[in-house]
C-alpha cells in the first residue's frame, strides 16, 4: 500500500488532484501528509466499490468475446476498453442501470472485428447483466447466476457520506443533500476541483443545521470522491502549479502505480470471488451426489 508520509509528497499529491494543501498546513505543516492519506484511503475504497462491479461485468464480457467469437487478446482488450469508459462513467453518475446502459452502447461506434449481429448480442449481454442480481453470463462458468450486489454503488457511497455528515440519530431531513449529489454527479466537471467547491457549497446552501463538524467531513469526502473519480475516468492532472516539482514527477508516478495496484486488487476481488462461487458448487454437486 502506497503510504504518504513526508509533507512535502502529501503537497504534490493534493496538487495532482487541484486540491490546495496550505488550507490544512500548521506552521510546521505537520498533519498535511495525515489528510493526504486520508484522502488516499476513502479514495482506495470508493475505486473498490465502484470498481467491483464494472469489473464483474467487464470480465463477462472478455470471456464472451474470447469464448464465444474466438477474438485475439489484442481485440479483446480494445473492446472492453471501448465498453468500459461508458460503464465507469454510467457508475460515477449512478446509472448502471438498464436503460440507461442500453442508451450509451447504442452511442458507441461498432467495433470492426465483430458483426452487426455479433455487436447487438454484446450489447444486450451487457443490459442484461448490468442490474443486479446478475442473470446469464457466468452460468455456463460455474453453474449458477452470480449475484454482483443488490444496490447500486452510487447511492451507496451517497448514503454513506450522508450518514458520516447527518446521523441518523439528528432526526434530520437528508434530502436536501442527497439531492445535491445526486445532480453533481452528473456535471461535465465532475472531480474537478471546480466541481468539489460547487457541489460543496450547494449543499452548505440548503442545510443550515449540520451537525458540528460535519462541514469538515463533507469536504473530506468530497475531496476524496474527487480523487477517485479523476483516476477511475482517467481525467487529465488538474492544472495546479507544484512548488516541488521533481517531487510531482515523482509522486505522480507513485500515483500512477497505485491506480494499477488498485485496478489489480479489483481483479484479484473478482478472482477470489469465482473461485469461491466454483467451490460452493462443486460442494453442493457432491451432496447432491450422495
């Protein structure tokens, strides 16, 4: 696990991402790595979150196209990449949902290596699995439907942040800022330090009565949400100047090793996840068996 102990990489770290650090510098800067770390941690667990189920899909669609068309690695891998951008996307804004998917891959251009028919099949495959409880696609695998999740990642990460900002025990309304949420992620902008201080402010508009601390913490989260969705989406570095700048270089390309760390730990999930799903049934073959 990348870890951000020096003050100065916790600088160019929030700097990646245009998020300024003097707003949380003592004198002596001495709990900047501490947030930037924070940062790292809640940012880690949203990518595993929202991460987990693109990739289940994705992996569905890599054996379909390998297994069902015969295509080469190489084939394959532009494809799912193709696909991919759209299913990330859909998640971020909390639409990996059925006709909402289907209105996306009938915008994608259709790949040359597959057929018209081949292409339409791809397309409902994917409409079909995206909702859970997932339908067909591992069956022939392991001889049973996988379930990928009962709730959308979105709105979990959204109640979650609601929760940590608004105890239940407040009694109080929480529409307002799922609300709010709800329609920043749809922004062009979102994960952009722009869109952190917008979403930020529209929600200070409407509760007046947050319990105390809670701005702190919403701005947290949002920071690291930010972060999240600016490596998920692959979004371009924020234009913030560094004023450590062989340190950026260097830090950046800790960043960037750990987004593949992330992306690996999510294929090792799913891995553990079918090897698991193929034990339990070949355990209940055998008792069957009896």
């Amino acid at each position: 696990m990348m870890m951000i102990s020096a003050n100065q990489e916790a600088q160019a770290y929030l700097h990646r991402y245009g998020i300024e650090g003097q707003d949380y510098n003592k004198p002596d800067g001495s709990n900047l790595a501490d947030i930037a770390q924070q940062y790292r941690d809640l940012a880690l667990g949203t990518m595993n979150l929202f991460g987990g189920r693109v990739e289940r899909v994705l992996e569905g669609l890599d054996v379909k196209l390998d297994v069902a068309y015969g295509l080469t690695q190489e084939q394959r891998k532009q494809i799912v990449g193709h696909v991919e951008q759209a299913l990330r996307r859909l998640a971020v804004q909390g639409q990996l949902v059925q006709d909402q998917v289907k209105a996306r891959l009938d915008q994608l251009t259709m790949p040359n290596t597959l057929t018209v028919i081949q292409w339409q099949d791809i397309c409902s495959d994917i409409v079909d699995i995206v909702t859970p409880p997932a339908t067909g696609w591992f069956a022939s695998l392991i001889g049973k439907v996988v379930n990928i999740g009962n709730k959308d990642p979105y709105h979990i990460w959204r109640d979650e942040l609601v929760k940590s900002v608004q105890p239940i025990e407040h009694d109080a309304d929480t529409t307002p800022i799922q609300t709010a949420l709800d329609m920043a992620v749809h922004a062009e902008n979102v994960g952009t330090p722009d869109w952190k201080y917008t979403t930020l402010q529209s929600i200070l508009d409407e509760v007046k009565d947050l319990p105390a601390g809670a701005e702190k913490e919403l701005e947290t989260r949002l920071n690291a949400f930010s972060i999240f969705v600016h490596d998920f989406l692959d979004l371009p570095p924020s234009h913030v100047p560094c004023n450590f700048p062989s340190s950026c270089d260097e830090f950046i390309q800790q960043i960037k090793a750990w987004v593949q760390c992330a992306q690996d730990h999510l294929q090792q999930i799913f891995d553990n996840f079918l090897a698991k799903r193929t034990k339990d049934i070949m355990v209940v073959d055998q008792r069957e068996d009896l």
